[in-house]
C-alpha cells in the first residue's frame, strides 16, 4: 500500500511544477535560439550584454537606446532576476540583459534550456 501514496505523491508533484524551464539558470556562455516572433522595437539604454543570466559573466558588448533588440526568450538568473537572451540589430552582438534593463521588461517567452 504504500506504492499506492508514492505514486500519488509523485503525481500531485508533477501536477504542481511549473510547465517551464524558465527558472533555469543560463551559466556564462550559454546561448539559446530565438523562441519570441515578437516586432523588434525593444531597447536598453547602456545594459550590458553578458554571456550569461548573471553580472558574473562577462560583458559581450552593450545595448544603447538607439539599437533595436531582437528577443530570444527569458530565464530566471541566480540572482532571481528575470534576463531575456537578445540579439543586437545594430552590432549583431547577442547575450543576456537583465529585464529591469530592458525598456518593455524583456521577453515574455520562457527558454526551453
């Protein structure tokens, strides 16, 4: 009898995760490919673009209000900020920015690592 509360334990767990990865973090060097078909009209005002979802990665290039970015998805970073992986229209130079960083919060796509 005791199968019987393991196995429904362990489905009531698979009920109540989360259906995304979102919550997984993207170590330095990580890149991921384009999930969010959003418009390009999104920008950073200086954010810098790491190499992955947290300021201990290094800095690939930085995003100025006048370069467009192309959102790829989202991840929730060690530090429990949300990061989207964008791809720089002016520069080409793709990475990680913080969403508070970003002009509209970011993606609202979670990545699938």
């Amino acid at each position: 009898m005791a199968s019987i509360g393991v196995t429904a334990t362990l489905a009531a767990a698979a009920v109540l995760a989360p259906a995304t990865s979102a919550s997984a973090h993207a170590g330095c060097g990580t890149s991921v490919g384009d999930r969010d078909n959003s418009t390009w009209v999104r920008s950073a005002n200086g954010a810098n673009i790491r190499s992955g979802s947290g300021t201990g990665c290094g800095i690939a290039g930085v995003a100025y209000s006048s370069h467009r970015l192309d959102y790829h998805c989202y991840t929730i970073g060690a530090d429990t900020h949300t990061w989207t992986f964008v791809r720089d229209d002016a520069t080409g130079v793709t990475g990680w920015i913080r969403d508070d960083l970003l002009s509209d919060n970011g993606s609202n796509v979670p990545c699938a690592f």
